[in-house]
C-alpha cells in the first residue's frame, strides 16, 4: 500500500529524482535515531553519500555517535556548507504516508531537511552547477538534547565555510532569527511550622509566589525583528501539607529571550537579591543562557519568518558571511504524535536550497 504510494509520486514529472527523493526521506525515517542513538542512521548516509559520488567522513562525537560530512573530491572547506541534523525527539513513530502527507517521527524535523539538503546538492552537481570546493553536507547528533554534535563539529572538524544553510521546518521561509533563552531554577529553603503559628516558621511558598509575581510582571526587553520576550514557570514543586508553613519550594522557569540574555539574567537577579534582603534563603540557578540568534533572510523570491524556538545556529563558531535557517515543513506539527511534512514541501525545498546554494555561489 505505502509502495504503492510512493511509485504513484514517481510517476509525475521528474519522475526519477522525486522517486529518489521520496525514497531517500522514508529511509532516513524507516531508522529511529532518538538522539543518543544515531549510529544507524549515520552509517546509512555514509554509504548512501559514498554511493552518490561524495568524499564522507564520520566524525566520532561518543561511541555510537557520529556526524557525517561530505563533500565533492578532496577539499574539505567550502564556500557553502549546507547541515542540519539526523537525532529526534522520542518516541519513535513509524513512517506512513496519507495522500501528500508523509509522518512519522523526524519526517519533518529533520529528516525532510536532511533528504532535500541531499537531493538538492546531488541535483547541481549533476547538472555540472557545483565541484569540487563549492558545497559540503554536515548532518550532526544531538540537536534535540544538548546540541553536542553541532558544538563538537565547531571545535574538531577543522572544515571552514563561507556561507551556511541550516535545514529547520521554516514553511519553506527564510528564517530572520530566532529567541534566545535564559533557563532557570530557583530554590527557596523555608523553616516548617505549625500552620495556626506561622510567627514560628518562615514560609518558603509565600516567598515564591511573590517572586514568581514578580518575575511575571517585570518589563523584559523587546526587539524589532523578534518581537516581546516571554516567560513560562514550567514547573513549581512546593509544600508538604496544607496545615504546614512551607519549610521548601522550587520552581524551574524558562524565558524566550527576544533582545540581550544579560538584561533578562540581571533583572531577575535583582528581583532575587531583593527577596533575599530579609531572609538570604533563595538560590538562583543558572541552567542555560544563550542569546538571540540573527540571521540573514534578504534573498530574492523568499519569504521571512519569525521563530521562537532554538537551533543548533549559534553552537557552529565560524565567521560566516551570511547563514540561513530554511527548510521544509511547520515547527507547529514538528514533536508532536502527528509530526509530518508534505511531499510537496519536499520538492519545493530542493528547489528552495538549489536557488539559495546558486544565490550565495554567484
Ligand atoms: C581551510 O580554511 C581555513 C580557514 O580559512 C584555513 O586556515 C585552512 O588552511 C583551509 N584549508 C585548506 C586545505 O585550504
Ligand atoms: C508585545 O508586548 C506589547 C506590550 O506588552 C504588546 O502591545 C504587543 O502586542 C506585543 N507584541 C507581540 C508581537 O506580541
């Protein structure tokens, strides 16, 4: 049934490089690579590459985890680097195709990426675009957990690039930047008592929840392109029983950050140093702080898009000309149990990154 549909798309025109491209992204799903556990997948595009022609090197982050980079003959730097990533989120679900609509779990983040990244460049090279010292493909682990792979690939690959594309679902749009985040947890030590004789305890909830106040209601700076910065207590963990004066809480917050970490991590410092003014008994801690992320997006025939959320972008350290963020399918589907991409996304991003990669080429 599912064969049959992929031979259906085959049949309309261009029939041998859609056939190829559509077989090509039900492989990449076909082989679950919850991250950590990309090893099969990885070993599958370096044959797959190596059958198409390219020079590939497996780069080793852990055991069991590489990244794959290739490109044409010899030279390792080149003036464009197209990458994206092989992990998912878990569960894994396997691949089924519904008319346009193909899911499963990485049909559209990142594999439809992955798949259009390839055809796209196989497609240049065929048609005499691109050689050797143009284009290279990076497809690293561990974008969706800790981005280890992108971070591993900037610090030992010792490959340089003009210009990069990243492959994320962007609509098919170019991506203008994305929010940067401040992740953190506060730890609020009470002293418990009995509920009718509060005077004996310190409440630890109370202390919270006035800081929480706070820290929803502070200004958190705004930017032109990104848009507000926003704020999500995910998480508050507190209390032991009703009648007792809380002698714990904690809460773990997460905030998008549109314009400057520094600004958002010192106004809730200050709002912490206030609450400790009286009983120093909050601790601030720091999970995470990555700034906004500022692409370039001016590209003719290309429409733009805001993101909110993060990206491997920011952990590849290089002095680009110019990034991109671009690919096929919506971040709104993307993680979830009925994450798909369509076929015609597909199509139109090998079109997409071709004319992007022959814009930054010229
Ligand atoms: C690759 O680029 C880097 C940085 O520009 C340069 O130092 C290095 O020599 C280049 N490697 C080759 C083989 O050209
Ligand atoms: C940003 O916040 C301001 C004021 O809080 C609001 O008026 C505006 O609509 C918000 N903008 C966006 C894009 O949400």
């Amino acid at each position: 049934m599912r064969l049959t549909n992929v031979l259906t798309i085959a049949s309309v025109a261009c029939a041998a490089s859609d056939y190829e491209l559509i077989s090509l992204h039900k492989s990449l799903v076909d082989i679950p690579s919850i991250s950590g556990d990309e090893e099969a997948v990885g070993k599958f595009l370096e044959r797959y590459l190596q059958k198409n022609g390219f020079t590939v090197e497996l780069q080793s982050v852990k055991p069991g985890r590489d990244n794959v980079y290739a490109y044409l003959g010899s030279k390792r730097n080149t003036s464009v680097l197209l990458t994206s990533h092989i992990d998912t989120v878990p569960p894994y679900i396997p691949y089924y195709q519904s008319g346009d609509k193909i899911y499963g779990r990485g049909s559209n983040d990142a594999k439809g990426s992955v798949a259009s990244q390839i055809i796209a460049l196989k497609e240049l090279y065929e048609s005499g675009e691109v050689g050797e010292g143009d284009v290279s493909l990076l497809f690293v682990v561990g974008e969706e957990y800790d981005g280890i792979g992108m971070r591993h690939a900037s610090d030992k690959l010792g490959a340089y690039w003009d210009h990069a594309i990243f492959g994320e679902p962007t609509e098919l749009k170019l991506g203008v930047g994305h929010k940067g985040i401040y992740n953190i947890e506060l730890d609020v030590e009470g002293k418990a008592s009995h509920s009718g004789y509060p005077q004996l305890g310190i409440d630890a909830n109370k202390k919270l929840i006035d800081i929480l106040y706070q820290i929803e209601h502070a200004e958190y700076p705004a930017d032109q392109l990104l848009g507000n910065s926003s704020v999500n207590v995910g998480i508050i963990e507190a209390g032991v029983a009703a009648n007792v004066v809380s002698p714990k809480a904690r809460a773990k917050i997460l905030i998008r950050v549109a314009h400057s970490t520094s600004t958002v991590s010192g106004t809730i410092k200050h709002i912490v140093d206030e609450a400790n003014q009286e009983y120093d008994n909050v601790k601030l801690v720091d999970i995470q702080n990555k700034e906004p992320v500022y692409l370039d997006f001016e590209v003719p025939g290309f429409e733009t898009v805001v993101l909110a959320y993060f990206t491997d972008v920011p952990n590849l350290e290089r002095q680009f000309k110019s990034r991109y963020l671009y690919g096929p399918g919506s971040i709104l589907v993307a993680h979830s149990a009925d994450e798909y991409v369509t076929v015609a996304d597909l199509k139109n991003a090998v079109d997409g990154y071709k004319r992007l990669t022959r814009y930054l080429l010229k």
